[in-house]
C-alpha cells in the first residue's frame, strides 16, 4: 500500500514537471498599411519572444490586399511558442490582439483534373487532421510547395492519390490546407494556403 501511495505521488510530480517545462502556444496579430513596416515590427516581436523559456516564433501568415495606399492592408498573424507566463502577460497586457492556440485541425484539399481540356472536370479528395499542438501541423506545410505536399499526400494516402493519376500523372494539380483551432468550422478558422505548381497563395482569414 505504501509502495502504490508512493508510486502515485511520483507519477503526480513528474506529471507537474513535464506540464511546467512543456511549450504554450499563441498568436498575435499585426496591422497596418506598409509591409516593410510589419515585417521589423515582427522581427522586434520575434527577439523578444526568443528571450523567453521554450520562445520560438513558428510561423507568420501574412495577407496584403488593396492597391492604393489607403485602401492598402497587411495583416500578419504571427504564431510562436513559450512559457505560460510571458505568453500571459503579452496576451493581457501587451500591444496586440492574439491568443493561445491549443488543438488544431486542418483541412486538407487535393485536386487535380481529370483530364487535359478540362471537360471531364476534376477530381477532389478532401481530410482532416487533427494535432495537439499548433507546431505540429505548421510542420505539415512549412518550406513545402505543390509537389512535396503532393509527395507526402501519396506517401500517407497512397489509395486516394492513385485516383487522381491520369495515364500515370497529375494534370494541374493543387493542393489547399486550412487551419482550424480546436474545430473545423468557419468561426475558428485561422488561415489558408494554395499550393499550386507556380506560386503559394495565402487565403484571406476571419482577421
């Protein structure tokens, strides 16, 4: 009895020591109208977060719209670890709008034609995946472009990739991702990519 007592206070503690020095996860989001602006903005923000325990900026999205100079707008939505204080005292008391990021879910979309004039229209294969960290399923589309997201579909899927082969090959094939915080639903979208075989573009989000 004294042995299963100890064995629980033991599990308790580790428990506790494992959950203090874990990462949390946030975002915050920049505004404004001038680019190079955002981008210091965020490399000042990126120097201060490397101060903290487990500080790691992860990711930025950054969505520009309007031509303009007043009708222009950026917005950066900077994701990034550290410890539960410094991430709380930013998030209550800091200059930006942002807050923690716990369970992520995105959405895969495939798609490809189904033949060279289009007529046959196209073939779509659609998932979700759920991570428990945000860190974890940046991983899935960070430094990739159209065809290393093709590769690890096929390498992870190979069933559903082998549908949209046309004589062997892929005719224009795209591949889309949506992040999701906790559900896939509008309300919790975070931010969008397209991959195609020229460019990446990032999909306009609820900020």
């Amino acid at each position: 009895m004294k042995q299963f007592k100890l064995f629980i206070v033991l599990f308790v503690l580790v428990t506790f020591a494992v959950a203090a020095n874990a990462a949390t996860y946030g975002y915050v989001v920049v505004r404004g109208k001038n680019a190079e602006q955002i981008e210091r903005e965020i490399s000042t923000f990126e120097r201060l977060v490397k101060t903290w325990k487990n500080g790691e900026v992860l990711y930025t999205h950054t969505v520009k719209s309007g031509f303009a100079f007043m009708f222009k707008k950026v917005v950066s939505t900077v994701f990034f670890s550290g410890d539960q204080k410094s991430i709380s005292a930013l998030l209550t008391s800091g200059p930006y709008e942002g807050d923690y990021v716990r369970d992520v879910v995105v959405r895969f979309t495939f798609s490809s034609l189904k033949s060279k004039d289009n007529y046959e229209g196209e073939i779509v294969t659609t998932f979700t995946r759920k991570y428990t960290n945000v860190k974890k399923a940046i991983e899935e589309i960070k430094g990739k472009d159209c065809a290393s997201m093709w590769k690890s579909f096929e390498d992870s899927r190979a069933r559903d990739y082998k549908k949209h082969l046309a004589k062997g090959r892929l005719i224009s094939p795209t591949a889309s991702v949506v992040f999701y915080s906790v559900q896939p639903i509008e309300e919790n979208r975070m931010f969008g990519l397209t991959f195609e075989e020229k460019k990446i573009t990032s999909r306009s989000d609820k900020y």
